[in-house]
C-alpha cells in the first residue's frame, strides 16, 4: 500500500509492518495505524508514522539505550487491548522530543508505547506512579549518551514484564 508522508514523501508500506493502536495514542485517539521506520541504519532512533495523518511521525527508541534500569511492571488485563500472550513479544519504546539543542533532548518515559510483535497491536501505557517523569532529559542524565542494548533472550535486561 502506499502512504504519503510529509516528512518522507510517499512510501510503500506492506499491511503486515502496520501497527495498530486500537485506542490511539494520548492526543490522538482518533489516529489508529502507524508504521515503524529506521532514521537510519545506524542509529538508535525510529520513526512512528501515521497512516492516518502525513503531518504526523514521531521520533521513538528503546528506553535502554540511554536509560539501563528502565523496567515497567504491568498487568495483563491493563494491556489487554493489545492481547499479549508472551512477554517476549512486548517491545517498548519511548516518545522522543529532539528540539534545536540537543542538550535539551527528552523522553517521555511516563507514558512509553507497547508493542506486541506478534499481532502488530500497541498502545500508550500511561504509568501510575511518578518514579519515571515526561520529560526525562537524555543527556543531562546520562551524560555517556546512548549506548547499545542488551540483546537477546538470555540478558537480565528487560524493560517490560507481564504480572
């Protein structure tokens, strides 16, 4: 299928790299499919774009590029939305916001996005307590910057696990 975005032009997107939000993202529930796109191939960035709305991407990464004790806890019935049935299925990212400054550059770790991999499902989890903020700032926080994260099964490093 073909898409139009204003930020890449028109791309073709294959149904089966569509994620769906069933409840939208906070701000715009009424915007359901988006695709996942690399900036590039050697960086820790992605691009969620809207189907809906070619005005609309967002720059998203892996909390534990910059953050190694990211882990959220939740209840299957609270992502029930998006049916997970393994937790090796679930991947979180973050929505970024990367201003002129770079120095200012923020994740909005309090409300991280979910995506089950095996029925391209995904939602905005909104956390219930405060130890994660909205705006955490990367590299005033993390003054080494971004870093590779763990890979595969066997690391103890998790950023989600199903209760």
């Amino acid at each position: 299928m073909l898409v139009n975005s204003t930020r890449f032009g028109e791309l073709e997107a294959d149904e089966s790299a569509i994620f769906t939000f069933p409840m939208g993202l906070l701000g715009f529930g009424k915007l359901r499919r988006f695709i996942v796109l690399d900036h590039r191939e050697d960086s820790p960035f992605k691009w969620l774009q809207s189907l809906e709305d070619p005005d609309l991407a967002f720059i998203i990464t892996d909390p534990l590029y910059f953050k190694r004790d990211f882990h959220i806890a939740v209840r299957r019935q609270e992502v029930g939305v998006i049916e997970p049935e393994n937790e090796e299925d679930l991947v979180v990212s973050v929505i970024m916001t990367v201003p002129a400054d770079p120095q200012q550059m923020s994740a909005n770790l309090l409300a991280p996005l979910i995506f089950n991999m095996s029925n391209r499902k995904a939602m905005q989890y909104v956390l219930t307590d405060s130890r994660y903020p909205v705006k955490y700032f990367v590299l005033q926080a993390s003054p080494g910057g971004f870093s590779e994260p763990p890979a595969g099964p066997n690391d103890m490093l998790r950023s989600i696990s199903l209760r």
